[in-house]
C-alpha cells in the first residue's frame, strides 16, 4: 500500500460543529431537547464511525 501523507487523514476542527440545544420538529409539535449529537462517518467498506460530540460553552465539539 502506497504511504499517505498525513493530510489525507481526517481532522476534526478546534472549533464548535454546531450550536443550540433545541431540535425543531418535523410537524407542529414543540421543540425537542437534544441529549446527544453525533457525527457518522461513513467508510468505503461499509463500515461506519460514530464520533459522539460533547456539549460545551453552549456549542457541540468534537471530543
């Protein structure tokens, strides 16, 4: 297998990957309160990676 450089692997960002802490709702209903957010990672193989993101500062980040 060819050497890959290490910008080919992925990194996620020092920084918030989304705010807020309500989810709207497909219909009228009330706002949902959101306990976890995850980011899937899907793979060529089929396989998949669940990267749970964690609440901080009012913003989600990565781990």
């Amino acid at each position: 297998m060819a050497e890959l450089a290490d910008e080919d692997f992925l990194v996620l960002p020092p920084m918030p990957l989304a705010t807020g802490r309500l989810l709207e709702p497909e219909d009228d209903g009330p706002p949902v309160r959101i306990t976890t957010l995850e980011l899937v990672i899907s793979t060529e193989d089929g396989g998949e990676l669940r990267v749970p993101l964690v609440h901080r500062h009012g913003a989600w980040w990565a781990p």
